[in-house]
C-alpha cells in the first residue's frame, strides 16, 4: 500500500473515534471498541461473494441432517476460507436497519452466525460487551459505527477493490499493513488521551524482512525440497509469521524448489491474538492443527503465556523467529505456576541438569530465548533462530546468574553465529537501540568456535515523515549491505569476529587474611555481655601473661583460656583491624574482600592474573576457590567505540586569536558608555 493511501486510510479509522465514540466512551475503550470492527469487517468482506449460496445449503434439510463437522466442511468448501457466517446478514444489509432495537438483535443474530474459530475471535475482543454497550446509549451509535466501517471510501478486506472497468481502485490491506495500522492507532490513542498502559507493540515491515532474510537467505541453498516450520513465541498479529511464510515461497520460485511452511505462534494479550487468528484465517493458516508427541491435537496458533502457559510443549522447529517485549515484568507468571519464587520454577526449558537460564522477575526476554533454544531440531539441518534483544541481554546478570547462564549454554555449546547491532529508532514506540541475535545448532565448518559481531547501526535510510520514534528504515540495498557482512564473515570496521572464549571470564573471589590487635584498655561499661560473662572475661584478661604479643590474636586468644563461644561474644569489643597486625588463621576480613574478572582468554589463567594484577598491590590476597564462577557477557562499547579526536593545539590557538581580535576595543567601548 502507497504512503499517501495508508495515511489516508489510517485517518478515516481515526476520526472513526470522534465521529461516533466521543463524549460516550471514556477514551480507554476507544481502541477497544474500533479494533474489533476493523477486524470483523476484514472477514465479512471475504464472505460476502458467497453469502448467498452458504444460505441456501445451510436452509436446507439435507444439510441439517449432517453431524456438525460434515457441515462445518461443506461450508469452508463454498467460502474457499477456514470460516464463514449462517446469519441472513453482512455488515452492508445490517447498515441499511434503521430501528435501532432490531438493529441491535440483527447484530447479536450476525455474531451469533459466525463459525466457531471466528466466536473466539469475538469473545477475546469483548464484542458482545461493547455491540449492547453501542446500542443503549441515547441515541444508539451502534448504527453509526456500522455506516462508518462500511464506508465505501476506504477498504479494509484483503482484496483490492476494481472500479466499473477492472482498475484497482482502492488496495487490499495485507496482514502486515494490518498489524503496522493496529500498532499506529493505539499508540495515537495512548498518546492523545494519555492512556498509561503500554500498549501493543509490532515489528515494522522493513524490520520484520530484516530478520526473515536473516534466517532464510544465508542456509538457502542448503534447504531440501518439503516441508519447514516456523515458530513466534510472541506472534503478535502475526506479521512476522505471515512475512516469513511470503519469502519462502518467493524464494522457492526464484530457486526453482518446492517449500512447504507451516506457521506456529502464541500471543498473551486477547486483542492482539484475536487479530492475529483474523489474519491468519484470511490466509488459511489458523484452523491448522497437528498431533503433538502424544497423539493430542493441538492448534498451530495459542492463546496464552509462552513462558508458563506453554501452547507447543516439547514441539521443535525449522525456523524461530521472534521479536519477544522486553523490560516487563513476569511475575505473572510465577501465579500461573502457582510459586512465589522463581527459583521454584521446574520448567525444563529454563533449567537443565547443569544450571538455571531464569533472569531478573523485571525482563522477560531472556526466558523467550531460552524457550526457543529448547525447540532446537536435532536433524541435519538443524534450527536456526533469529531474535531481537535491547542490549541488556548483551551483559545483564551477574555470573551464575540466568543471563549470564544462557549466554554461556549458547557459546559453550558453538550456537552463537551472530549478533548485529540495529541503528536506533527503528521502531514506531521506542528509540532504543536494538540487536539482532543469530543462533543455530548447525554452524558453518569456518564459523566453528567463532562469533561474529557486526555494527548495523549506521546502515539505514532516512524517512521523509517520522512515524511515532520511527525516523529511519532499513531498505531492500540496505538489508543486501547488512547481509553481506554476514555472508563475508570477514574482519572489517562493520564485522569482527572472536573465539567463543572472549566473552567469557572468571568470576573469583579475592580475599585478604583477617589481622587483628587485641586492646590493652578496655572501658567495660561500653561491652555489651552480660555482668556474669563480663566479670569472667575481664578476669581472664587480667590473667593474660605479660609479654603475650597483642598484635597475633591466635596467640592472645589461646592466652585468655575462655571457651569458643564466649569467645566470639567478646572479640569485637576487644580487638580493631591492623594492617601491620598478624594474620588470624582461617579467616577473612569481609571489609576486604573483592571480586574480579579474569577474561578466560588471560595468558596463564587465574594464577597469572593474581601474579600480575593483584599480588604486586596486596601481597597477602589469596583466592577463594570454592567461590570461582564462570560469565558470559558481550560489549559492543568495548569492540566498535571510535573515540573523538580531539582537536590540535594549533586550531585552538587560531580560534582564541580569532575571538582576541573580534573583542579587541569592547571594553573600552562599555567604559566610555558608563561615563
């Protein structure tokens, strides 16, 4: 769809809200009221054609007699899609009623006559709510709503619409165009009406291209003829999905083969899903179902949590691809499990055997990575999976942490292949910036053991208008520039490549023997015993043999001859921290203790590092060994960062000389003027 056609298409849907709602609705359900009719008119547009025959067969007695799926079949037939109505309306015949009250049962009776996956459809967007909300109110809008979706001024079926003379007249609104027009109107409502939720948010198209081509072109000439699954644990409307699906085949005419896709995803938010299973039944796609491992059905496509509501349990895939929401908590989560604690969680996909991929409750991103690692195919061709991050799954996590643990998994195990860093603004409701990940269980043989960082983020193209945060897109020349430094897999100032053990370290834990002097005078109103143990402590002090040295507490304290626990009460009251002190015999000073980072790449290990980082300073340091943890964590800071150069002292002395000779007379000027 042209720019000029999109704007136009996207106002009218707007002014939909102030023509109709205003003053009615609190403008919270605006999105929620708009939405679903754009929705349900997509579909009512594609039965239109055969409305009539779906009538008479359904009328008829033959027809009645059948069990329920026979009919549910014969029907599909007659539509050509995975849906269809047995009401005597459509939008168009129910705008023509201008009695409100029957408007408001035909209405109800056109709902109520939609095929069961279209019922969830509507259930999920509350539409019977709002169809006897529309209709009470004085007077009733649900008239106006109606003449406004079926204007004949804009189309939202999927088919273009020809003029008298076969000349397209206004385009077809594809699943995609569809998901960047959900994603547009609720951030305009959020943002007009100060609306604090955070909305739904979409992939834009030229994203979503970037990441298919991604996954698809670099193994393309590896791909056998048949079929390929491809899997988003955070669907969304589906564009990703839908988008995908479009190049394989577009791949497959243009290399002469046979693909055949199958599409799986699951959405947590109702009214993103219910669109989603929309536009995926205008495609075909959403009736699909297929037999897990235990011989039950599933649907490709479920409704719920992906991370503790699991629509695909123990299912694996040919292709991920996924653009999981980021910095949201997931404490919601724990409830659906029934825990308070997320270190109860027993999900196999974010534990193993060796240890826990589950990060921070405030970012979920991670555990969608992790759960597409899980669905990893052990075959010949193996798994490929393309995500987006923010950049804190780069470093996030301490080690032995979740994140650090998942990043370790996946370099530990050679399935990192990538990681491109995207420019910033490239999403309509955020400017942050954003990197792709690129993992595989099937490394090219020159790729084994490496990892290739590439820096993405001056590779775009400006737009002509903003759209939200929006303010640049990465082109068809653009995605080509991009995938070619991956294709090259060649050192340059965009590409660098390392060995799997640059990003990993040793966490230890260095330590410095605790050393103590014992205090000669005492004011025993300030120590905090007891007077039993006061007056047994302060006699064995007393007791303590001349000469016994007070800087070697091992030595003092055999001296005091009092038991262990009574001990331990009196020491602190007794004894203050001396570096010149002698050290006491297997303890620590937690005041001294320190963690470092020794890079696994470090020349001699941790033996070295202490020899030439730690000792020369602090002699005395010794590494706690029980204490030593492996991480993992990336810097594109660290690898990309081009410093500014400063400027030469000359062209700084040429500017004051210049600023000397522009100010020369000024104040004599401002003297003569005070007099």
């Amino acid at each position: 769809m042209e720019q000029q056609q999109y704007s136009k298409l996207f106002s009218f849907l707007w002014n939909i809200a102030n023509d109709v709602l205003v003053q009615a609705f609190d403008p919270s359900d605006y999105k929620k009221i708009t939405l679903p009719f754009i929705v349900l008119r997509r579909l009512d547009l594609l039965l239109e054609d055969t409305k009539e025959q779906v009538m008479n067969l359904s009328q008829s007695e033959g027809f009645k007699m059948l069990p329920e799926e026979s009919q549910e079949q014969q029907l599909y037939l007659i539509t050509r899609h995975p849906f269809f109505n047995t009401s005597g309306f459509t939008m168009s015949k129910l705008r023509a009623e201008t009695d409100s009250t029957r408007l408001h049962q035909n209405f109800l009776a056109y709902l109520d006559g939609f095929s069961r996956h279209v019922q969830d459809i509507i259930t999920k967007f509350d539409m019977r709510h709002f169809t006897e909300r529309l209709s009470s109110l004085n007077p009733p809008r649900l008239g106006a709503m109606l003449n406004k979706i079926t204007d004949e001024q804009i189309n939202l079926g999927i088919n273009p619409v020809l003029d008298d003379d076969g000349n397209e007249k206004l385009p077809g609104l594809d699943n995609h165009t569809m998901g960047t027009l959900f994603e547009e109107l609720i951030r305009k409502f959020n943002e007009t009406y100060s609306i604090t939720d955070a909305g739904l948010h979409y992939t834009p198209r030229d994203y979503v291209a970037m990441l298919t081509e991604l996954a698809i072109l670099p193994v393309v000439d590896k791909l056998k003829n048949g079929s390929y699954e491809i899997y988003d644990g955070a669907c969304g409307t589906g564009g990703i999905l839908s988008l995908a699906q479009e190049r394989f085949e577009q791949i497959a005419t243009e290399k002469g083969r046979r693909f055949k896709t199958y599409l799986y995803g699951q959405e947590l938010m109702p009214e993103t899903f219910a669109t989603c299973e929309a536009d995926l039944m205008l495609s075909g796609s959403s009736t699909n179902f297929y037999y897990n491992q235990n011989g039950v059905s599933r649907s490709r496509f479920a409704f719920g949590s992906t991370i503790s509501q699991d629509g695909h349990p123990g299912k694996q895939f040919d292709f991920c691809i996924s653009n999981p929401p980021f910095g949201t908590p997931w404490k919601n989560d724990l409830d659906n499990w029934g825990i308070s604690n997320k270190k109860d969680i027993i999900d196999s996909r974010f534990n193993n055997e060796e240890r826990s991929f589950i990060p921070d409750i405030g970012d979920p991103q991670m555990l969608f990575l992790a759960n597409n690692v899980s669905r990893m195919k052990n075959n010949e061709q193996g798994t490929r999976i393309v995500e987006i991050h923010n950049g804190s799954s780069l470093f996030t996590g301490n080690a032995g942490g979740g994140e650090s643990n998942l990043r370790r998994y996946i370099i530990e195990n050679d399935m990192l292949e990538a990681i491109i860093a995207m420019p910033l603004n490239m999403f309509y409701n955020t400017g942050i910036g954003t990197f792709i990940w690129i993992v595989t269980n099937r490394k090219e043989e020159r790729r084994r053991g490496k990892v290739q960082l590439i820096d993405a983020t001056n590779i775009s193209t400006p737009l002509r208008k903003n759209l939200g945060n929006k303010n640049c897109e990465v082109t068809e020349d653009d995605r080509r520039a991009i995938l070619q430094l991956l294709r090259n897999f060649e050192e340059t100032e965009q590409s660098k490549i390392f060995d799997n053990r640059e990003f990993g370290y040793w966490q230890i834990t260095v330590q410095r023997p605790l050393r103590l002097r014992a205090l000669s005078d005492i004011d025993w109103s300030e120590v905090g015993l007891k007077d039993a143990e006061k007056a047994e402590c302060q006699a064995a002090m007393e007791s303590v043999p001349a000469g016994t040295p007070l800087d070697d507490w091992d030595k003092y304290e055999k001296k005091l001859k009092l038991k262990k626990t009574l001990t331990k009460k009196l020491r602190p009251y007794i004894t203050v921290t001396d570096p010149d002190a002698q050290p006491v015999a297997g303890e620590a000073d937690p005041k001294l203790k320190d963690t470092e980072q020794v890079p696994l790449l470090y020349d001699g290990g941790i033996d070295a590092f202490m020899q030439n980082e730690v000792l020369p300073y602090a002699p005395d340091a010794y590494v706690d060994q029980n204490a030593t943890v492996i991480g993992y964590e990336l810097s594109f800071t660290k690898y990309f960062y081009k410093p500014v150069e400063l400027r030469s002292i000359a062209d700084i002395k040429a500017d004051i000389r210049e600023i000397e000779a522009n100010t020369d007379g000024l104040l004599e000027e401002i003297l003569e003027g005070l007099e």
